[in-house]
C-alpha cells in the first residue's frame, strides 16, 4: 500500500510487570551491597514455609500462600471470652503479656500494683491463674498502662498521678517479685491525664497517650528502654475519634496503630505510612467493645496480632480473635517451598 518505504519509531509506554525480582541472600544494610536469588535460584533464609507449598508476593513484601491470614483485623474482630481479676483488682487498668503469652500482667488502680498470671495455654486467658504482685504504690498511686522490653528484664508503668513513665529493673525476666525501681520520666510537659503506653521493638521510641490532651506523644530514647534518655519529638491527634484515649498499641512493624477509646468505647485504628512515625498516622476504622466494657481501660496484642485483649472496669480481661482469611493480596509468583527454610523460585504456571 502507500506505506510502503515508509519507517516508524516507537516509544514504548509503561508495562504491568511486577517490582518483583527476587529476594535478599541475606540481610542487607541500606544502600549497602549484596546477593539477590532471583528466578530460577534457591533463596534459603525463609522461616515457616509449608514444603511443597505454592509462595505469593504480598504487597508488604512478605510471603504468603494464596490463601493469607491477615492478623491485627480489628475490622473482622470477635469477642471470645473474658477473664475476671476482681480477686485481685476492681479496676484493672494496663494489661501485657510476655512473649509466648505464658505471663499476663494487670495494673491495678485499686491496689495500686502490678498482678502477674501465669496462662497454661500462652494467650488464653481462660486458663490464667494469678501468681504474684508487686506494689508500685511508692512511685504512682494510679498506675495505667505497662509495657516490658522483649526479655522483660524492664518493665515501665505510666503513672497518672505523677505524670510520668517509671522504669523497673527485673533480676529475672518477666517475673515481677523481682523488680525494683530506677527512675520516671515526666510527660506532664505533653500530658497530664496519661494512660496508654507503648514502645518501638528496640525501645528507641516510647508512645504514651492520655485523655488530657487527646494526642499520641511520642519520644526518642538515644539508649534503648532507657527513659533517663527521652526527649519529646511529635504529637498527634486523636480526638477527632475519642476524646478519652486510654490504651495504646502497635502491630510488630508499626504501620498500624491502635487506640482504645474509653468515650466511644471503641478501638480506633491507624495505618502509619512509616513504622512508628506518629507523624504519618491516618484513621482507618473502629471496632466497638461496648458490648463488653462500659468503662474500657487499655488495650494489648498476642505477638502475632491474632488475639486482642481489653481490659475494662467489670472487671475482667476482654478477649478477641483478630484475625481473618483473605485472597492473597497480589497474583505475583515467587515460588514453592521446597523445605521450611527454602524455597524455589520460579514460574508456578
């Protein structure tokens, strides 16, 4: 046709490829240097995979199968039982657990002390039994929210008394007949009705909340778990979803952020564009504890985000399960397992 003689050029647009390319040999510092299994290699620094499973990329990065647990989903939560602590305490306020959920620790306005239960199923709290208490009634006469670092060897207690974080040393690890005191922190500068409490994983960043205010303060620790070391660094607003926010806490990554609000009776969750960045916190949604607690006090997650519990002046230890099924999030293949540790990347069509 008159075409002919004729040459065109063509730019190319964009493409729906995937970002995907393949996974670390090992960890990588940024902007450092190293090895990338793409496919048709062997990646073999997994943990938990299903041998002879089928693995997906997920939006976060992780890997999953096509059928993913998604945990921390407060949106598909349910109440499925509670614990009573009136032997102990009418007015249980901060509640936290050890990490295989074997130890569940209670705040207690009324006796002003810390109750620890031992849990023969670790985060089931119908199989608790108490075990111990430790008066913290020199340093606060309104101990709220509790926190520990990862081996328990520090517990920290708001006080809303003082105003202040105080920080315990423990000669053994999540054990509280142990503990003896070191020193507080005031956050009367940000807040003077502080309740919720919360720490990065590496406790260089410490998150306390308070109905005074209605903000999450959070602060940077130039020593880990140490708050002699705190200095304030950002707030951010909650109230425009409760006007008494009490109990504080974040998935593993801090991407999400939980709220409990005693006003609305409710848990407000956030999703922060960077982990552990009040700064970047945006409101996702809510879910009700009306149902169990007219007065909710604090907040606290099983170490995998599928259990919630809410402590609460009826008085009990309110339990949830959060956690649901979903679709895989993306259809990208990374590959199948061929042991817990390994898997093959490749074309799974």
């Amino acid at each position: 046709n008159s075409g002919y003689g004729t040459g065109i050029v063509f730019t190319v647009g964009s493409s729906n490829n995937t970002d995907f390319i393949g996974i670390t040999a090992e960890a990588i510092s940024s902007a450092a240097t190293g090895a990338v299994n793409v496919y048709g290699g062997i990646n073999a620094v997994q943990t938990g995979l299903t041998i002879a499973s089928d693995y997906y990329v997920q939006t976060d990065g992780t890997l999953n199968t096509a059928t993913s647990v998604v945990n921390y989903d407060i949106t598909n939560a349910s109440f499925t039982q509670a614990f009573s602590v009136s032997s102990q305490d009418s007015a249980p306020q901060g509640v936290a657990f050890n990490t295989d959920g074997t130890k569940m620790f209670i705040t207690g306005a009324q006796g002003q002390d810390v109750n620890e239960y031992a849990l023969s199923t670790g985060f089931d709290v119908s199989t608790a039994s108490f075990t111990d208490a430790f008066s913290v009634s020199a340093q606060d006469t309104a101990p709220a929210g509790i926190a520990f670092n990862a081996d328990g060897t520090k517990m920290f207690i708001v006080g809303n008394t003082g105003d202040d974080v105080n920080e315990y040393t423990l000669s053994g690890g999540f054990d509280v007949s142990t503990a003896s005191f070191v020193d507080s922190f005031s956050v009367s500068g940000q807040e003077t009705g502080p309740w919720g409490l919360a720490f990065n994983t590496t406790g260089t960043k410490m998150f306390v909340c308070g109905s005074a205010s209605d903000n999450v303060n959070e602060y940077a620790l130039s020593a880990g778990f140490d708050v002699s070391t705190a200095s304030f660094t950002v707030a951010f607003s909650v109230g425009s979803q409760d006007t008494g926010p009490l109990g504080l806490a974040f998935n593993t990554a801090g991407t999400q952020m939980f709220v409990l609000g005693q006003t609305g009776k409710d848990v407000n969750e956030y999703a922060l564009s960077t982990g552990f960045d009040v700064s970047t916190a945006s409101f996702v949604g809510t879910f009700s504890v009306a149902s169990q607690e007219t007065y909710p006090n604090n907040i606290a997650f099983s170490s995998s985000g599928a259990k919630m519990f809410v402590t609460g002046n009826s008085p009990a230890v309110n339990q949830y399960a959060t956690t649901s099924t979903s679709i895989n999030s993306t259809t990208v293949k990374a590959g199948q397992a061929v042991s817990a540790t390994t898997i093959n990347l490749k074309d799974l069509t």
